[in-house]
C-alpha cells in the first residue's frame, strides 16, 4: 500500500494531548491520527447508512434504537 504524507496543524493543546497519548500507548502520533481518522470515516459511514435507512425502518415500526435492539435481544 503506498503512503501519502499529509500535514495537520494542531493547536498546541491538542498537539500535548496526542503526545500524552502516544507516549502511554507505545504508538506514535502517526498511528493514533489514522485511527483516529478510521474511526472518524467509520462514523459518518455509518451515519449516512442509517440516514439511507430511515425511511424502511419507520415504516416497519423502527423508531427508536430501543425498537430494534427488542427484536435483536
């Protein structure tokens, strides 16, 4: 897989925080923004599924999280 560097400017105190966490973790603060960043994507992948979903939820009586997670349990 080919690599691309990109650059991120960080306000100092976030700069302090990913290197508090890099340091604690044994990672370094290039493996904790593409996790981040994972994450990130994943969760407007998401988002934007259940957006699409909505409509086909609703309509079978899916209104609430709490509904689905009745007929899963």
């Amino acid at each position: 897989m080919v690599k691309t560097a990109i650059t991120v400017r960080l306000d100092s105190d976030l700069e302090d925080q990913l290197d508090k966490v890099a340091g604690t973790s044994g990672r370094n603060r290039s493996e904790i923004i593409r996790d981040a960043l994972r994450r990130y994507l994943t969760i407007l992948e998401f988002e934007s599924l259940r957006q699409r979903l909505m409509p086909f939820a609703e309509a079978r009586g899916y209104l609430t999280d709490e509904d689905v997670f009745q007929d899963v349990s």
